[in-house]
C-alpha cells in the first residue's frame, strides 16, 4: 500500500505483476471530486450519444464495448422512432451515433436521414474498415450526401501498432478508406466535410499530447500515403470491459489504475462529456454517458427509456460516476472529442 503525494487519505493497493486484481480499493473518484468542492452535474444537453448495437466487423482488444461479429443486440427501427420523435421535441444539436460499427445496423441510413431531416448535426463513429464490407460500396457517397463528420479510428500512424490492438490487415484497409474518404472530399481543406481521427494509446500509458501528435500524425500520413484529415483525437483507455480484462489478466489493472489516479486533473471535470450529453443503448435507455452504459450504470435508479422523459428534465441532474471516471480526468483529460484542457 502507498499513500499517493498531497492525498494523504488516497490509499492504492499495488498488486505484483501477474496476481489477480479484482477489487478497487481507492478512495472513490465521488469522494475525490467532493474534495474539491465540485458537484458533477449534466449543465446543458447538446448531444444525445446513441449506441445502435454491438455488432462490428472488428474486435480489437482495448473496445469497452466488447464489440464484434458475433454480437446479436442491435437497435430496431421501434427504438428509432422512438428516439427520433424525442429529438424532434428536443433542443439537441447533434447526434454522434456509435456501436459497434453502427453503420451494419439496418436501419442506419433511415436514421440518418430522419435526423438530417430535422437539422441536427450527425457525427459518425466509424471504424474505417466497414466500408470496404459487402453492401457498404455507397457508404462514403452517403456520408457526403448527409454531410455527416466522421470520427475514425487509427490508434497509430504505424502499421504494427495498428494491426496489434485491432487486428491484422487493418492498418492498410484504414489507410484505403482514408484515401477513398480523401477523394471525394472528406479532411480537404474548405471542403466542409470533417474527418477527425482517433488515436488511443496501445499500452497502459496516458496519451501524449493532443496537439504534438496531431502535427506528427500530419506529417507521417501526409508523407506516406498523401492523407489528410481536420484533427485528432487522443482518448485515454478505459479500465473496463475488454481493456479491463487485458489489464487483470495481465497483473496490470492496479498499476494503470494508479496512473489514473496519481494524474487526476481537477481543471477537466467542468469538460467530461457526461456535463452536455447523455448516452442511449441499443434498446432506448439513458445513461449519463457510454462507459457508465458498458457497467449498466443507468442514469436513474432503475432503467428508464429516454422517451418517457422530457429533454428539459435531464439538465442539472447529478451524474453517475464510479472509479472508472478517473479515465475521463487523468492528464488532459479525455472524452468523446478528445483532450479537455
Ligand atoms: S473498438 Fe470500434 S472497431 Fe474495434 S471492436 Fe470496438 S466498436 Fe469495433
Ligand atoms: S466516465 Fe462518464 S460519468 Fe464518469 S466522468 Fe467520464 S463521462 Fe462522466
């Protein structure tokens, strides 16, 4: 056990390299917010953060969402028209629509165009490879049709890190995908049409600086394959699911969790992402944002479908928050758009 430096109630258990962590034993990420005289509470509602399903092509080893081929929950086009009929009495400004790959759900392109419909913004959490699966020829082509901003994932410039954390080949079908997104437009300069990368750290590190990486990640693609893209994004692994698994398994969950802890940055919490939006799973329920969905944290005491709500009523509430959080306050903190401060 160690005392962590100008906490003198925070006490982290220190397991050896390859002995079993299965309990957190910190003082809680709640106590430590308190501490500071902060109070987490949602402040506006801008965006409203869908999960349509867990299904994906992919099944790379850091996903909180246990995505992969073989998941079954997928939204239905009820739950869609559900959601779409909350928007429409809402004052949210957009969308960013997640999964799995939530372009294979089947009633992705009826949803998008229903939400354009209404002028909200539509962002896209795109794996990039998804476009090259059977009936997904047309994809770029409706992205562009529907000016929706993509936010793909490419946790390296670097073909081996790339195929390490998501599997082999997909590093040079990313890099096919940003260029079929260049040629049509997607990251060119006055173009209107945003491509926003994502990076993540392979290993148990924070990431490193936003704004550096950006600039390295310009030059190498430029250089190597011509691509070019609007920003990166740099989020910090969370201690859950699939990335929680290979952190126990590997005798390093407490020693990650340390550095979360070690690095909490007071000046994030007024940008964590649970402040503006709130999360939906594939069947309608609310959550203050995806991770506390993946740990089926509901927003509310018991599960409640956004539906039955009224937007205005969701501002101001106090939001879940569990250890995990930490992940959101480490460094310069992370959320959905990167770095907070
Ligand atoms: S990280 Fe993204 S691409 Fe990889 S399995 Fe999860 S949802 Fe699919
Ligand atoms: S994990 Fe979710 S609830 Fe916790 S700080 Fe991050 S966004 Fe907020």
């Amino acid at each position: 056990m160690i005392d962590v430096a100008g906490n003198s109630n925070e006490v982290l258990q220190i397991v050896e390299p390859g002995q079993p962590a299965e309990q957190d034993d910190f003082t809680t990420f709640a106590t430590r917010v308190a501490d500071h005289g902060q109070v987490l509470n949602r402040l506006c509602l801008d965006t409203l953060q869908i999960n349509v399903g867990k299904l994906c092509n992919q099944a790379c080893h850091h996903c909180h969402v246990d995505a992969s081929p073989i998941r079954t929950e997928i939204m239905t086009k009820e739950t869609v028209d559900h959601l779409l009929e909350f928007l429409s009495q809402s004052k949210v400004q957009a969308v960013d629509l997640t999964g799995g790959a939530p372009e294979l759900n089947p009633h992705f392109r009826y949803f998008v165009e229903r939400i354009r419909q209404m002028g909200i913004k539509v962002m896209v959490r795109c794996n990039l490879t998804v476009i090259f699966e059977p009936g997904m020829e047309d994809l770029p082509a409706f992205y562009k049709r529907h000016d929706i901003e993509l936010v793909c994932s490419l946790p390296c410039y670097l073909e081996d890190n790339v195929d390490e954390q998501r599997g082999r080949g997909v590093y040079q079908k990313s890099i096919d995908a940003l260029r079929t997104l260049n040629a049509i437009g997607y990251g060119q300069e006055n173009s209107g049409l945003f491509l926003h990368l994502v990076y993540n750290p392979v290993g148990t590190s924070l990431p490193p600086g936003q704004e550096e990486l950006e600039a390295d990640y310009k030059r190498e693609l430029k250089a190597r394959f011509g691509i070019v893209f609007n920003s990166l994004y740099t989020i910090t692994n969370m201690p859950i699911k699939r990335f929680g698994d290979f952190l126990k398994r590997r005798g390093l969950y407490q020693h990650y969790m340390n550095t979360l802890v070690q690095n909490f940055n007071v000046q994030t919490l007024n940008g964590v992402m649970c402040r503006s939006l709130v999360s939906i799973d594939w069947e309608g329920n609310i959550y203050d944002c995806d991770f506390n969905q993946m740990l089926e944290m509901h927003t509310f005491d018991q599960p409640m479908k956004v539906w039955d709500l009224i937007p205005e009523e969701l501002i101001g509430d106090k939001i879940r928050v569990g250890n995990h959080c930490f992940g959101c306050t480490a460094g310069a903190g992370s959320s959905c758009g990167g770095e907070l401060v």
